[in-house]
C-alpha cells in the first residue's frame, strides 16, 4: 500500500461499490469528489512532489529548509483558494476594500430586524449535498435620513448556516453615520420604550415595552421629574440611583420620567446584564443603539462582587447614555465604589408616600378598575395598606377583589382569610408562616 495520504478517497482510488446512502457513505462521496477535482489534483501532486525534496532535506541546512517551507505555505495557499466556498472569497475581497461597521460583537445584532425582503444575495455557493444553499454573501441597503433626503449606505456580510461574520461597509462612507443609521431602524420598529434582553442565540434581542399605567403621585417625584428633565435639556449627564422599600413607587417614576420627556427608554433587567456575562458586549451595545435613558431595575439583585465588576460600565468617561436610572431595595448591599459622582451621580431615598398622596393613588388604581370609592372606602384601604407596607400593586389587587366579591356598595371595612398569604407583611418563602390575609368578606364596623 502506498504511503500517499490520501489514496485510500483522493485520486487514483477505485470506485466505490454502491451502497445505500448513509451518513458516512454520504460523507466519504463528499470527500471523494472533492478529491477529484482537477485543482485539487494538481495541488496534490505538487505536494507530492514536495515530500520527495523534504526527505532529502538534512537538518542542518537551513536554507533547504526555509526554501521547503515556503513552498508548503504556496500549496496550502492554492489549496485554501480551492477549498474556499466562492462566497467567502468574495467577501475577503471586500474587506481588503472597506472596515467593520461595528464592533463584531455586536454587529449581527441588526439582522433579525432589517427588512428580509430588501436584503439581496450577492453570492451563495450551494450547500455540501448539493441540495440547497451554502454559505452566502448578503447586501443590505442601509438607508438614513440627510438633509438633502434618504440615502443608502451598502452593507454586507457573510453567513456560512451556522454564525453571521461581522457586518462591513464602504471605507469612505461615515462610520458613525452608519451607525446611527442602525440604531435609526431599531428604534422606528420597537418604538420609543424597548426592552433588552439575552436571546437563545447568546445575543441581545429586544421587544417593545407595553406602556405603563400608572402615574407617581407625589410633590417630590414631580420635582425629581422636572430636575431630570432640566438636565436631559442641557445635555448634563445623569446617571441615578433610587432606593427604598418595595412598593413606594421607584419603577414608576423612573418610567414616568422616560414618557413626560419623550426620550428613547431602554429597559434593562438586571438578569439580562448577568446573562450576557459580558461588560464590554453590554457597553458596546449601548453605543450602538444609541438609548436617551436606561432603566435597570432591581439593580441589588447583583452580587456586591459581580457589581464591582460593572464599575467601568457607569463611568462617565466609558458610558454615553445622557441618564440612567437604577432602583435598589436595599442600598447597603450596593458596592462603596459605585455610590460617587463620576458613576453613580445622585442617590434618592424614595419613601412610602403620606396619607393624602396614598388616597390620590388609591383613587387613581381605583379608576384603572372603574371602581368607584367612598372617601371612608379610601381611608380604609389608605390605613390597611400603610400598616402592611403594601404595593401599588397589591393595593389594585385589592380593589379588584372588591369586584369578584358579593358586597355591599356601603361597605366601611375589610375582613382578612389567614389562609391566604397574599398580603402579609411578614411573610417571606424562605421562612412560611400561615399568618398571611386576603381580602374575604367586607363586614361593617358594628
């Protein structure tokens, strides 16, 4: 048997006796086709030829050795051009004639929500059975808005069925111009407030943010509101942290800001920048999506450790988000380093609201559930609700179990079943106890 290594399915090998098709009769006919080819062939032989010099090459002669080398780097090099799917070769010759559009992380991020039917085929090899489409060549015309009117800037990449490459473009068009021009597009399709989540694909996905709501009641978040606002006008960055106890309105100031200003909100579950594990992909898909505020709930929900990672992610040299907007529940478990201008610029303690600003929120719910209530009714529910450190959510669900329950329409008090942990202010999964209180039966005061 000869030494050649690749005999046994390369050229010269006999035929194959027929067989049905398996996986592995599929892949050694693959193989043995490749082999055939004619440029494959020739390249085979050269390399032939060059394992005969090799083996007279003596160790201590380096210029045989050298002169040996450069020869195998100028087969393989002819091997590579036959081995590369026509497509790809296409697309390196592009690169060598233009630059990335955006950092390779991020790039793809764009093509799950571009218009399909205006994306073009320049070039696709067929697949590896010769059945379908292989590895293919895409242009997209990016258009964007100037004042002389909408132009096009070509973009293009290259997808071989399994990963996208990185996205490129013209040199001489303007990088950050392309770049808004992406961020343009994301925004027209999901509106003004998204939100930015960790997809299967191990990329960012986004989906619209339905509108909330509610509205904060309360002198203090409107003067909150109004200083944000003066400086999202001048340009000042911002970036803030409110803490407090769950229930106290944090989430729903901080939305109200993005809505009363008309900016672009991006909202940003701690458990996406977690799952992402990447601060360098978070940081570089902000910059390219371009958000006017970002919301990151629930910010304590990080490890103290994890957070001291993120330190460069709020630095104000690092991060160009005009205001970001972070809530905690327990400030404490935040780390030193980020509670400081420069990261963290403004810390707010946001308290449960007074007696008069509570019946305003009662009433408020009341009305998203076209329930009408009793000032008595509203003092009720105000006394229960401060007593229990109950949520804006937890007070609607009370009214709306005024709407499931038989009562009277003069009803002046509330009767609690123990058996229901709904609204206990004790009550933790961690430690159960069956000391919690639903709303029942409404019974008057005698």
């Amino acid at each position: 048997m000869s030494n050649h290594p690749f005999e046994e399915i390369g050229p010269g090998a006999d035929a194959a006796p027929e067989k049905e098709d398996g996986p592995v009769e599929k892949a050694v006919k693959t193989a043995r086709d490749f082999y055939n080819r004619k440029e494959v062939k020739d390249t085979i032989r050269k390399a032939e030829r060059l394992f005969k010099v090799a083996k007279e090459v003596k160790p201590n002669n380096p210029f045989s050795i050298a002169h040996c080398l450069a020869k195998t780097a100028e087969i393989f090099y002819e091997f590579d051009k036959v081995s590369t799917p026509p497509a790809l070769r296409k697309f390196q010759a592009l690169q060598e004639k233009a630059h990335e559009l955006t950092p390779e992380s991020v790039s793809h991020l764009f093509l799950n929500f571009i218009d399909q039917d205006q994306v073009e085929e320049i070039e696709a090899s067929s697949s590896s059975d010769g059945k379908g489409k292989g590895p293919t060549l895409c242009r997209y015309i990016l258009p964007y808005e100037t004042e002389e009117g909408t132009k096009g800037i070509p973009i293009y990449w290259y997808v071989d069925g399994f990963e996208f490459s990185e996205i490129i473009c013209p040199e001489d068009c303007d990088k950050d111009e392309a770049q808004r021009a992406l961020s343009a597009l994301l925004w027209d399709k999901y509106g003004r407030e998204m939100e930015m989540f960790w997809g299967q694909d191990r990329e960012f996905q986004f989906k619209i943010k339905p509108p909330h709501p509610w509205r904060y009641e309360g002198d203090f978040g409107q003067q909150l509101l109004d200083r944000w606002q003066k400086a999202f006008e001048m340009e000042m960055r911002r970036f803030i942290i409110l803490h407090g106890p769950p229930g106290t309105g944090k989430s729903t100031l901080v939305r109200q800001l993005g809505v009363d200003i008309g900016a672009k909100v991006l909202y940003v579950p701690i458990q996406t920048i977690i799952d992402s594990n990447s601060v360098k992909h978070f940081a570089d898909t902000l910059e390219v999506v371009k958000p006017e505020v970002v919301i990151i709930d629930d910010i304590d929900r990080m490890s103290s450790s994890k957070l001291e990672k993120l330190l460069s992610l709020f630095e104000e040299t690092e991060n160009q988000v005009p205001l970001l907007l972070a809530t905690t529940n327990h400030l404490h478990r935040l780390p030193d380093a980020i509670k400081r201008p420069g990261r963290f610029d403004e810390i707010w303690k946001i308290a449960p609201p007074p007696p008069e600003v509570r019946g305003r929120v009662i009433q408020y719910l009341a009305s998203l559930e076209n329930v009408e209530l009793t000032e008595k009714q509203v003092e009720v529910i105000s006394e229960i609700s401060g007593e229990r450190n109950l949520s804006g959510a937890h007070i609607r669900e009370i009214i709306r179990r005024l709407r499931l329950e038989t009562t009277e329409d003069d009803w002046e008090s509330i009767d609690f079943d123990a058996r229901d942990l709904t609204f206990s202010k004790d009550w933790k999964p961690s430690s159960y106890q069956p000391e919690g209180i639903s709303v029942h039966e409404f019974e008057d005061e005698d």
